[in-house]
C-alpha cells in the first residue's frame, strides 16, 4: 500500500509537469480543458501521496494542491464552456 501511494504521488507530478511542459513547448493549449483536467488529477494523485504519513510539514503540499485543484477544476469547467459556445450553431 505504502508503494502505491508513493507511486500515486509521483504520477500526479508527473501530470502537473508534463502539462506545464507541454503548454511551455507548444504541445498543447493551456485553453484546452485537457490541460485543467489533467492538472486537477495530478493535483488529486499528490493530495493521495501526501495523505500517507501525514505530518505538520505536509500542510504547505496540501494547501498547495488543494487550491491547484480547484483553479483547475474552475479553468477547466470554463474551457469546456468556451468549447461548447464555440462548437454550437
């Protein structure tokens, strides 16, 4: 279990910087909702880590990923919006 949560929060970072990566080598839109969706699971997938062997020293992470978790959540409900505005006649 402990693995799992370990590996859990890697690949929420993971997530979070490869689409820092991809917006910054011109791979993907950050006005894509993939971007947001893909930074609130990392975001989620870090908050899984973190949870395990919680300490005082892991608030900094958690209040971090939770407010990146909503910012995503909120940009990416927008986006979708946009893109369904944008694709109706």
């Amino acid at each position: 279990m402990e693995t799992l949560l370990s590996l859990s929060g890697i690949t929420g970072a993971v997530c979070c910087v490869g689409m820092y990566a991809a917006v910054s080598f011109g791979q993907i839109s950050a006005e894509r909702p993939l971007f947001f969706l893909v930074n609130a699971l990392g975001a989620g997938l870090i908050l899984i880590g973190a949870s395990h062997q919680f300490d005082v020293g892991d608030l900094g992470t958690i209040g971090q990923e939770l407010i990146w978790a909503v910012i995503s959540i909120i940009g990416g409900v927008r986006a979708w919006r946009r893109d369904v505005q944008e694709s109706s006649p």
